[in-house]
C-alpha cells in the first residue's frame, strides 16, 4: 500500500456534523472494571458497543440505550496494557500498546478460541487505536508515539486475509500542521497531536482520529490521507478522550475516563451536510 503524506489543509470550522459541545446522550459506565476504558467499538447489534480498558484482557459488551449495562464479558487475556477493540465478521480483534493483536473467535462459547499476531511494532510505537476498514478488509491500527516529538503520526493496515501488518503506513499525520490549525494555548499541556483512537465514518468514509494529548479530533479523508477537519475537544466535557465509534446512523460516540474516575461514553448526532 501506498503511504499518503500530504500537506493538510483547514476547513470552515462549522462544516463537522457534530455539535461537539453538545452531546445527545450520556452514558455513566459504572463499573469499576471500565474507570479505564481505552477502546470503544460498535458490534452488528445496535446500540450494543465493545469496550476494553487497560492492564486486563476482558472485552465487555455495553448495552448504549440501557445505560451502560454489562450484557455480557469476554476474557482472552489475564493481563496486558490493551488499548483498542474492534468487531470485524464474526471475529472481535483487540490490540497492545506493543502492537500485538488479538483474534477472539467463538467468543459466544465458554472459551473462546484466541489466536496472537506479532507485528513489528514496538512498545515505544505505543498503540493506542484501532478500527475496522471494510473497504481495506484491513485493521487500522494508530501509533501514539512520543506526544513531545514532532515526527509523523502513523496508522498501519492489518490485513484480516494475510494476518499481517503493511510496514507502510496507509495515513500520516503532521502533528505540527495539526496546531497550525488549532494554535496552542496557555491551557494546553502538551504540545502535539498524538492518536489515542480511531474510526471510520460509516456513511462518508472518513477516518476519525482522537488525541488525548491536547484534546483534538482530526478528520482525514479516506481516499487522500489529506485533513478535512482539525478541531479543539471541550476537555470539561471528555477530560480524557480515547475511544471512538459510530453508528450505523452515523452517529458519533467518544468514551472518556470520567473526572470522578467512572469511564464515560458521550452520543453526538450525526447532521447531514448539505
């Protein structure tokens, strides 16, 4: 695959068809096995979300329009710093900060069947995201990286047909365009743009990256690479954004560490640009 590194551009800051001020819907995750939560991902049910949360491997399904309710926990792992999880087929995926990844077949059954990918990556790669692209039968998985340094964001594909990682990124992003064009303030504790989840728009195809680090939310188109939005999260509404997914509808969810510590899932709907 072919690595894209284009210069970004700005767009009109109201043309994001979300209202990220303004969430429909919020969710209390109670239990304490979700104060962490590090990955979000929608399932075929709807209103059913996968979420994951550091140091144990245990994919929990949430009920989004029960508050939040646990239906069901599924545990592949003891332990293990997991930082993103995705539905793809009938197989759920979750990935290490290293860059390991995880199948989790006949996770329906008493014990699942679950199968380890190495992949190149590095613990100081530091994966952080990860997501579905039906168009790339693939996994997109996003490297944190250094927040202090200024090199090239990178998200990989993960061919769910070879079981194997590209070792050429399929997006980059320029953390030092991305405060071009959301400029830094007195408020801000970090200095760069560095992805802590990712998702794709099921409706117009673009690539959805959050950043913990300076609470940003970046849009690339799929096609290009290029941006098609930077902006700004309200951190008194996601103090700690990370995990990211859609609806079918096209509605956006982000899951957030709570300021009292309980794990957080905001619904933002989706409005239709003309």
């Amino acid at each position: 695959m072919l690595a894209f590194c284009f210069l970004l551009f700005a767009a009109p800051p109201d043309t994001l068809p979300y209202d990220l001020n303004n969430p429909s819907f919020i969710i209390n995750l109670v239990s304490d096995e979700l104060r962490e939560i590090s990955g979000l991902s929608p399932t075929d049910s709807a209103g059913i979300y996968l979420a994951i949360a550091d140091e144990k491997g245990t994919i929990f399904f949430i009920d989004g329009n029960g508050g939040g309710v646990t239906l069901r926990k599924v545990d592949f792992r003891d332990k293990g710093d997991f930082e993103g999880v995705e539905m793809a087929g009938k197989c759920l995926y979750a990935v290490k900060s290293n860059g390991d990844i995880f199948e989790i077949d006949r996770w329906n059954k008493p014990i699942p069947r679950v199968k380890e990918f190495k992949t190149f990556l590095k613990k100081e790669d530091d994966v952080e995201g990860l997501c579905h692209d039906p168009k790339r039968r693939a996994l997109l998985v996003a490297c944190k990286q250094n927040p202090d340094s200024a090199g090239l964001r990178r998200v990989f594909a993960f061919s769910l047909k070879s079981k194997k990682l590209d070792p050429k990124p399929v997006y980059t992003v320029d953390p030092e365009e991305v405060n071009r064009l959301v400029p830094l303030t007195d408020d801000d504790k970090h200095s760069r743009f560095s992805p802590s989840g990712i998702a794709i728009h099921p409706l117009t195809g673009d690539v959805y990256i959050t950043s913990t680090a300076l609470k940003r939310l970046v849009v690339l188109d799929h096609k290009t690479g290029r941006i098609r939005y930077a902006v700004r999260l309200n951190k008194k509404i996601l103090p700690q954004p990370e995990g990211i997914a859609f609806d079918v509808a096209g509605n956006l969810h982000l899951s957030s560490e709570g300021k009292k510590g309980e794990g957080l899932v905001f619904k933002f709907d989706y409005k239709a640009l003309k």
